[in-house]
C-alpha cells in the first residue's frame, strides 16, 4: 500500500527565519537546531531535505509557521500489511520509493511508472502561484497481479515457523506451485524480517533462500533416477535390485544405506529410500543418460521466475564424472540446486510427464508444456512416491485424511569448508496433492483435473544423531497442503459425508479414464461399472461391454464370481452401488467439491 506522506524542503537561499520559528521548526522535526542550520546555510544548493516522510497531520504544523523559502513536497510511503509472512516475496522500497528487494526490485519500473514535469513560478515561499505549461506528462504505474493465494502463504509461513522452531533449525524455505500452471502460489523463508522497519535490516534475513541459496537435495532426487532408469526400457517398478547389506564399494569409498534391505524392487528403492539401490540403478546406465534428465528439468540453469538473484546451481558435464560421482548423484550429492528448482522439477511426476515455466505474476492464458518423460513412467513415479508416505516408507506423517499424498524425503550432510559437517544436516521433503488428480487424463471436457498443489520446504539443524528427514519436513507439508481444501481441491468422502482415503488401490493399476453403467452406451476405452439396479443386474451385460471396446471392469462382489473367459481388466468392490459415487469422484476430480454453497440462517423469537 502507497501512502500519502510530507516531505520538508527548504531553498536554502530563500529562507528566512527567526529564532523563535527555528525552535519551533525543531521540535516538530525532531531534529537539532544545529543540524537544521547547517543544512540551511548550504547556499550553494538548489534545494534540501530537513525531513522526509512525515504524516500530513505533522507536516500542516510546519506550514503554520509560515517560513519563508520552507515548504512541502507530497510523496508517498509503501506499507505491507503482510509484514513478515509476505516479506520475501514482496520486498521493500528505500525511501525514494525504488524497490530494493523482491518484486519491488524485479518490476520497479513497471510499479513506478514515470514523473512527468512542468514549468511554473513560485512565490518567495514557494508556493506555485503561476502554471506556466507541461513539460511532459507523468505516467502512471502499472498494477501486478501476482499469483500468490494470501491463505496458502500465510498457511506455509505459519508451519514452516513451527517447523523450525521445533527442530532448532538455523533456516528454513517453503515453495507451494501450481501444477495446472507454474504459478507460484506461496514462498516463505526464516528468519524473515518486518519490511516496515527498514531500520533494522540484516543481509541474512533479508534475502529469498528459497531462490537464491543453493544445497545438496539428497534422496528428493532418487525418483528423477529411477524415472530415467525406467525411460530406458531397462527397468519396471517390479524389477529386483540387490542391495546386498546396505554397503556398495566403489573404488576408495563405500556407499551406506540407514537400513539394510536386501533384495528391493525399483519402487521398494523409492519406498525404503536406498542409497545402494538408487546408486546401482544410476550405474547401470550411461552417464550421460542420468545427466540428461537432471538437465531437462532445469537443473544448472536459473528457473527464470523474475525474483531477483537466482542461481543456476551446479550441474557439470556428465563427461567429467568418475563412478562413484554418478553413483552419488543419483541419490542427490555432488549436486546442488535451489528449492525453486527443485520444486518446478517435481511437475513432471504431478502432471504426467511435463514441466511448466515457473512465475509469480498471474497468468491469463496458460504457459506451454514441455515434454521430459512419457505419462506411463511418471504415473509410476508417482505411485512409488504414494508409497513413501505410507506405513513402512520414509515420510508417514505426511499423510493426510481423505487425501492420497505422494512425496519423498532428503537429508544431506552440510558443507563446513571443503568438507561435510558430521552433525550439521540439511533435510528437505517435497510432495503433492491430491495425488490422484492427474492420474485420469482428459476425462471428458466438463470433469476437469483439480490442480494439484506440490509442496516443498528445507531447513536446516544441528544434532549429533540425526532425525530421519521424514520426521522433520513432512509435517510442515501436510500442514501447508491442507491450504489446498481452501483452494476446492478434493478428497474422497463416504455416502454420508465423513471423508477417508478409500483402499482400493486395484483401481489405480486399471488406469481409468472414463464410467460408464450402462453397456450399450460404452466407447472404447471405458470402464464398465457392473452392479445390481432396480430391474437389471448390470454384470449380465459384462460380455457385452467387453465386445464394445470397454478397458476395464468394475463388479459388485456379493453373490458373485468373475467368469474367467472374459480376458479384461478387472476389479470386484464390495458394496459397488454405495461406492460408485467415491469411485467416480477420485476419476472425474471431484467436480462437486468445486460448487459454492451459500445460505442464510434465521430464528424466530417466543411470544
């Protein structure tokens, strides 16, 4: 907000003032008498200032004494109310009103506009008493719209401060994004600072970590391995993976996992977070391979939001890395990146396979995708990053009722010099939701995909024995993600209206993308939904919806056994025709949670 204040000018040359006045002029200041005559017998100057900013109330006081070559110039102040919740992503302005930091920095001149001029005369105290002409008009300042929701900012804020505070860490960074667009929607770091006393401004509270500071990811960055494992065609989400007793010798050095496990699948790797079996994985392919995916989703070159300062983080050339350095960076070390990056970078597990332009100004017309993995591999990222959010994964605390969340968990050592701290530890988790959203792709054109929302923080601590990462960050993302209920993004609810998370997770291996109940209307491609009605009992007619082109089957259980010559896809649910209305809502994105309901209450009083 840009308030109206007074500034106190004075033409040296031009003024003239009695004792009386002076002591007057320097209570109202509150400036010494000898610093105001100082200024003042300056001749040489064409103008100068005895006081900027003053409310208009103090500054009429001024005028009152009626001092000749002393006036008052308007300008105007910015104010945040947002304070320190907004603070790192706002900025602040000097008190020529140029911005100094964030937005106010990267977009000055389109919120300043330009001052225009004009020639006029002035009396011996200033005051204009002839408008000669315009020199040339002012314009004005442009409005920016931002895409920040102020609900999920102060949410982020408000956990990433419990989050901190509870783990004694030294800093902390939260980014929430729009997967549907790449708009930023909240970005929050600590310590903060109060962009209203800019008299008290410290560097390390003042700059956005979040977009500036760069750290090692640590195991947020086994899931781009695995997906490019997959790519590869040499790997599934089933395929087996020795790890052996958790150790891998690579020349001088030995890689360690926290827990021993065995023979993993890929998706136990993610699940379990293995050190030994994402390194395995990376080895198995082409350096350049591995290098190729963490490029393409922005790694080592700066995202381009518009915040002022970012970096591009490190990312050297593939043919440079020995073993154990590809070995390394498939579970996130030897490689450094911003949280920004890191967030933009999880949209391709959240909107199946693509990476969107990342911006904190409102879009009006949606920004183009680029492709970086197919939609079959990141829908089973996805699911493999489901699983660590579950009992037996590395971030249970992440759940959230009548959600399915997917998301990882890193923790890497720090850098103390040219060496890694022992107890000093970065640990970051990040993670999306509804994960269900974009699992069912162009449904039809009313059944919209509802937006999920990924949701990233760091922060740093000190220990001796380290917490897992799981317990630290995953809290302050399932608090911030719950910003998303606000947002109309849906969760599953029962017939009568107690939300959950249904357990029926046969119906994700089916890749639904359409419902149908009725056989003779099936196009290929659907899902063939087969319960008892009024008249008719919907599984006499599997056959026929099979013959139609129907993908998939859904069937009520009860009092029934599935034919086996009918080769398709299916899934028997008890108790189909209660379900079938949570079914369809987890397919076609909960459009209902998207409706606005609005009531008047009223009571009538006793006679």
């Amino acid at each position: 907000i840009s308030t109206p204040v007074e500034s106190v000018k004075a033409i040296p040359a031009d003024v003239e003032i009695v004792p009386a006045q002076a002591k007057r002029l320097s209570q109202l200041l509150e400036v010494e008498a000898g610093e105001i005559s100082k200024r003042l017998a300056d001749t040489s100057r064409d103008f100068v200032y005895l006081k900027r900013h003053l409310p208009p109330e103090q500054a009429a006081k001024i005028v009152e004494l009626n001092v000749p070559g002393i006036f008052l110039d308007r300008e105007f102040r910015r104010y945040y109310p947002g304070s320190d919740y907004f603070a790192h992503l706002i900025g602040f302005t000097d008190i020529d009103d140029l911005g100094q930091e964030a937005l106010e920095l990267a977009f000055d001149k389109q919120l300043a506009g330009k001052p225009g001029s004009r020639r006029v005369i002035k009396d011996r105290l200033g005051r204009i008493v002839e408008d000669v002409e315009s020199v040339r008009a002012p314009q004005q300042g442009r409005d920016l719209a931002l895409s920040v929701d102020a609900r999920i900012q102060y949410l982020a804020y408000r956990e990433l401060k419990n989050a901190v505070d509870a783990n004694r860490a030294k800093a902390g960074g939260i980014v929430v994004l729009d997967v549907q667009t790449g708009e930023v929607l909240a970005m929050a770091n600590l310590p903060s600072y109060n962009p209203n006393n800019r008299g008290k401004l410290e560097p390390r509270r003042i700059r956005n970590r979040t977009v500036t500071d760069l750290f090692e990811p640590g195991s947020t960055l086994k899931p781009f391995t695995v997906a490019a494992a997959i790519e590869s065609g040499n790997y599934k989400p089933e395929t087996i993976v020795q790890t052996g007793s958790g150790q891998l010798v690579i020349g001088n050095a030995t890689i360690h996992d926290a827990h021993p496990g065995g023979a993993l699948t890929v998706a136990q790797v993610i699940q379990k977070s293995s050190n030994v079996g994402a390194a395995k994985i990376a080895l198995a392919m082409p350096a350049e391979t591995l290098w190729d995916i963490f490029s393409n989703v922005g790694f080592g070159t700066q995202p381009r939001s518009g915040f002022p300062g970012e970096v591009s983080g490190k990312l050297r050339a593939h043919a440079s890395w020995r073993p154990i350095e590809q070995a390394t960076m498939s579970y996130g070390h030897g490689i450094s990146l911003s949280l920004l990056q890191l967030a933009r970078a999880y949209l391709i597990f959240a909107s199946d396979g693509e990476i969107k332009p990342v911006t904190v100004v409102k879009l009006d017309t949606p920004a183009v995708a680029t492709r970086i993995i197919s939609a079959a591999t990141a829908q089973q990222v996805r699911r493999m990053l489901e699983l660590v959010v579950l009992p037996g994964g590395t971030a249970p605390r992440a759940q959230i009722t009548g959600y399915r969340v997917a998301g990882k968990t890193g923790t890497a050592h720090k850098l103390d010099g040219a060496t890694y701290a022992p107890n000093k530890y970065v640990s970051s988790f990040i993670g999306f939701a509804p994960a269900s959203a974009g699992a069912t792709p162009d449904c039809r054109s009313d059944a919209r995909r509802t937006g999920r929302r990924p949701v990233l923080r760091r922060h740093r601590r000190r220990a001796r024995v380290p917490q897992r990462d799981g317990g630290i960050a995953a809290p302050a993302g399932r608090q911030a993600r719950r910003a998303a209920q606000q947002r109309g993004v849906a969760a599953a609810r029962r017939p009568g209206g107690e939300r959950r998370s249904m357990n029926l997770q046969a119906l994700d291996q089916l890749q639904i993308k359409r419902l149908a109940t009725d056989s003779r209307c099936i196009r290929r491609g659907d899902t063939f939904v087969a319960y008892p009605g009024e008249t008719q009992d919907g599984r006499r007619y599997i056959a026929q919806a099979s013959a139609r082109g129907a993908s998939a089957v859904l069937w009520e259980k009860r009092g029934f056994r599935w034919n086996p010559a009918w080769r398709v896809p299916n899934a028997g649910v008890a108790q189909l025709r209660a379900r079938a209305g949570i079914i369809a809502g987890r397919v076609y994105a909960e459009p209902s949670a998207r409706l606005w309901m609005i009531g008047v209450t009223g009571t009538n009083g006793k006679t």
